[in-house]
C-alpha cells in the first residue's frame, strides 16, 4: 500500500480553501488550524499539490482512497470514487476539460 500525508496549517489570517481531487471535496481552514489529508492506493504515488490564487489544491492519484482529518477527529473518507488507468487525476481531469 503507498500512502502519502500532506498536514497543512493556516498561518495567515483568513480561511484557506483546500480542494481535494477526485472526490470534490472542499474545506476552509480557518487561522491557526491544521488538517491532515491522506490518501492510499495499491498504485504508487503521492498527492499533487497546486497552489492556486484563492488556495489549494490536492490530486489524488490512481485508486486513492482519501481520509481528512482535523487533529484527531475525522472530517471525512472517500473510497476510490472511480479507478484512474495510466495518468494521474489531474492529467485526467485536464484531458476532458
């Protein structure tokens, strides 16, 4: 199983919109929070971090499954939404914009 973890924390002083892909989830991390994002598959790989002008965004890869957490408490889990072959999910998502 790989697994790859991004902890983000919010130093400034307004809300931080994180992305996830492909499961479409949104959250704001207010000021001075910090979630875990973590994602598993059978296929190797890591997230893709893209920073964008109004926040961030976090690619999953083929066949992740994603677990958000604040601290300890669990915000929310996605299995596997659909199976990705041969590219990422953001070369994927790009393909049929």
């Amino acid at each position: 199983m790989y697994i790859d973890t991004q902890s983000i924390t919010n130093d400034e002083d307004s809300p931080l919109n994180v992305f996830v892909e492909p499961c479409a989830f949104g959250v704001d991390i207010l000021p001075g929070e910090t979630y875990s994002f973590t994602s598993k598959s059978k296929v190797s790989g890591k997230f893709e971090v893209e920073k964008r002008d109004d926040g961030i965004t976090l690619w999953g890869w083929q066949g992740t499954d994603i677990l958000i957490k604040k601290g300890e408490e669990i915000i929310i889990e996605f299995d596997t939404p659909f199976p990705i072959i041969g590219a990422t999910t953001k070369h994927w998502w790009q393909f049929w914009k």
